[in-house]
C-alpha cells in the first residue's frame, strides 16, 4: 500500500507467524534470526516478487518507495533494474515453489483451489491513498496469513523436490543455497559445470553410424533428412510424418514422427485373450538419457559427459538394489540410502534433456537436443 506494507513470517509446522508493519529493523532482526538458525526462506513466485520486495524493506525502503516497486514489478518490468533492487544481493536462502512447476501461469489462487483450500481475497483496494485503519489491517492480515497458510500447504505438497535439492548439493558438495535457488534444469548445468557456447546458426541432423539404417522405413528416413535442408523456423511443420508402421492383429497402428517424438496407438483396439497369449509390455529405461550416451548427443556445453554417465548407471543400480558402495563412499558426511541415492539422480537425469533446449540454460546445445529427439524415435 502507498503508506503501509506488512510481511508475514512463518515457521514450517509451526503455529507462530512474525508480523511487521512498517518496522524496516523488525524485518532486519527477524531475517538475522532465521539466518542464524540456517531456515530456509520459500514462497511462491518468490523470484519475481516477494525477495526484491523484501530486500528492498532491509535495505529501509519506506512504504511509499515499496509501493513504487510493487507497481514496477506488478507492471511486468524487471525487479532487478530497480534502483532499489540494481547491485543488492538476495541476502537469505530460498527456494521458489512455482520452478518446475509446468504451467508457469498458474496463481496460488488456482493451487489452493486445486488442493480443496478456501480462495480468500481482500476487499482492501491496493491503491488506497491513505494509511490503512485498524480495521483494514486486521482484514489484510488475515488475507496474508491465509496465503502463507496455502504456500506453507504447497511446500508440503512438494517436500520431496525440494529435500532431493539439498541432497544433490550434499553429494556434489556444492552451497545448498545454489541449487535451492534454481530450477531443476539449472541446476543440472550448475552440479555438471556446463559452460555455455555459441550455437551453430543452422540445426543439422547426421545419423549415428552405430545405428542400422536399412531397419528404418524409408518414408521416415528421408522426413528426418529434411532437416539439413530446411530453414529452422520450418523444421516443425516441414519434418512431421505419419506413418503406417505396423499391420496386424490388432489392425494398423498409425505413428506420428516429428521434432516432438514419435507417439502412435491403436484406436478403439479391444482384444480378448486366448490361452497361450501373452501381454508384453516394453519400455526403454531411461530412454532420453541412453540416448544421450549411446550416441554421444549430450550437450557439449559439458567438457566431460563422462560424469553424466556416471550418475546414470549408478541411478540405474540404484534402483535395482545393486552395490553402489563406491558412489556412496565418495560421498563425505552425507547419511543416505540406495533407494534415496535413485530418487534423487533421477531429477538431475531427467532435467538434462529439458536444459538443453533452454536458451537461457548454460546447458543449452538446440542442435544436440534435436538430434536426441530424432534419434529416440
């Protein structure tokens, strides 16, 4: 508000809430506390918002020059290059529950409603031109708490993303406020020391000698060699195919190839079973990342992907009740078991393929993530 603003603090499982009006030293004491105890800072959309917000009041910004960068912010401009925000450090760690989340559009109003929780709004106008009344604050603070209440629900929601960030930083010995604070595909570049490079101005695909050409149908052969000739902002529409792949039993199975991967089914196929038949369902084990391996296409922003293919075979093992002592002894003062060692390489695995078609990723290699999804099919 133009002459107040309020922060809400909360420990996690804990009843307590820390209120400030206004108190800019308040504020300062309450983060030196919570630092002191190493407690972690989360919210929702904490990146875009409330930590510039925040270092703003620690760094005695009134609540007329917070209102002002509420504004900015609320306006769609970059926190960052606000003068109250330019060159100042997020002083705390924290970690943002809105990274990873799919569909970057979605409110914690939505996610409250999504976890059966109250949707509560103020009836308190943000541009009121005046101090607010005792009245009105009491209503804003319930408004508040209740949002803190719903985020502290999310964090619960999502505990195990989180604890799987802390234990990689614990693995890789690296600061856990580093990978707190980035998404799971940054963080993937950041444990694999990826260093960004300049791309190449046309996307090429060059088929592996390692793989057998005369088992691939002609008709999707050629669509995928389309793609050296074809300009990058055709390559989607250009270099997509259905194809007939396979007529039997069941009837024809038509599969659509493209620069998205293969996806094909059946339609309306019902089949009754007979004695003597069997159901076989295959699945490639971690397809993308074999991919990776097998066909040397991991993002050549990392020197050495031998360290990647470390982790994958030892989450594969892992998973499979395999010894793994030799990973779990490099590991100095991390307590943890083989099931967690699996759940936890699991997200820097999966994160890779996602990294690299980043543009804003150190990770980011567009030409080798094309030819892992060409190459998968």
């Amino acid at each position: 508000f133009l002459k107040d603003w309020l922060i809400k603090f909360k420990l996690h499982k804990q009843d307590k809430f820390y209120t400030v009006w206004n108190d800019n030293d308040y504020a300062k004491r309450i983060v030196k506390s919570l630092k002191e105890h190493n407690c972690i800072f989360y919210g929702y959309n904490i990146k875009h918002y409330d930590n510039y917000v925040l270092n703003a009041i620690l760094n005695g910004a009134s609540p007329d020059n917070v209102k002002e960068l509420n504004d900015w912010i609320i306006a769609g401009n970059n926190a960052w290059e606000h003068p109250l925000c330019a060159y100042k450090r997020i002083p705390y760690v924290y970690t943002d529950l809105r990274d990873d989340v799919v569909d970057k559009g979605l409110s914690l109003k939505a996610i409250e409603g999504n976890l059966n929780l109250p949707i509560i709004e103020s009836s308190i106008p943000f541009n009121i031109n005046r101090a607010l009344t005792d009245e009105e604050r009491e209503e804003v603070e319930f408004y508040c708490e209740h949002d803190v209440y719903s985020t502290e629900k999310l964090l619960d929601e999502r505990i195990g993303y989180v604890n799987n960030k802390i234990s990689l930083a614990n693995m890789f010995n690296r600061p856990i406020g580093e990978c707190l604070k980035k998404t799971s595909a940054g963080m993937c570049g950041y444990l694999l020391d990826a260093k960004s490079f300049k791309q190449d101005k046309k996307l090429t695909f060059e088929m592996p000698l390692n793989i057998k050409a005369e088992y691939i149908p002609d008709d999707v052969l050629k669509n995928f060699e389309k793609i050296n000739t074809t300009p990058d902002d055709k390559l989607q529409k250009e270099c997509s195919l259905e194809a007939l792949i396979m007529n039997g039993n069941f009837g024809d199975c038509i599969v659509k190839f493209g620069l998205g991967g293969g996806h094909g089914a059946i339609p309306c196929c019902h089949f009754e079973t007979k004695d003597g038949y069997k159901l076989l369902w295959y699945d490639v084990e971690s397809l993308y990342p074999m991919t990776m391996i097998l066909f040397h296409v991991f993002s050549r922003a990392v020197a050495n992907d031998e360290g990647y293919k470390d982790i994958v075979f030892t989450r594969l093992k892992a998973k499979h009740g395999e010894d793994i002592s030799d990973f779990l002894n490099q590991l100095s003062n991390v307590e943890i078991t083989a099931k967690a060692v699996a759940g936890d390489l699991k997200l820097i695995i999966n994160a890779t393929y996602g990294g690299m078609g980043q543009k804003t990723n150190v990770m980011c290699d567009l030409e080798n993530r094309l030819n892992v999804c060409v190459i998968g099919q």
